[in-house]
C-alpha cells in the first residue's frame, strides 16, 4: 500500500510542471551574470565577493 502511495506521489510529480518556470529565471539570471563577469574583471572580483557573502548565509542558515 505504501509504495502505491509513493509511486502515485512520484507520478504526479513527474507530470506538474510547476516549478519549471523558476529554474527557467534562474537559469536565465546565471546566463546574463556569466556574460558580465566575462566582460569585466572588475565585475567579476565583486561577483565573486557577493557569491561568497551568499553561500556564508547559506551554510549558517542550514546549520540552524
């Protein structure tokens, strides 16, 4: 019964298409901030500064 429950959950899941536009933004937002960074090293020093400021948060925010 449990896997039949599991394996319905896996199938609608696999069908909703709900989050696709989120990754498609994402993936969007990291192309145009690829495209900067390349362009500028300038830019690219404080990218890389502020990628590190982020993930800093992350990992105190999963640690809690």
């Amino acid at each position: 019964m449990g896997m039949l429950v599991l394996w319905r959950g896996l199938e609608a899941l696999r069908r909703s298409c709900s989050g696709q536009d989120l990754i498609e933004y994402a993936l969007m937002a990291a192309l145009i901030a690829t495209g900067v960074v390349t362009m500028s090293p300038a830019v690219a020093t404080s990218f890389a500064d502020i990628l590190s400021k982020v993930n800093s948060v992350v990992v105190i925010a999963g640690s809690n």
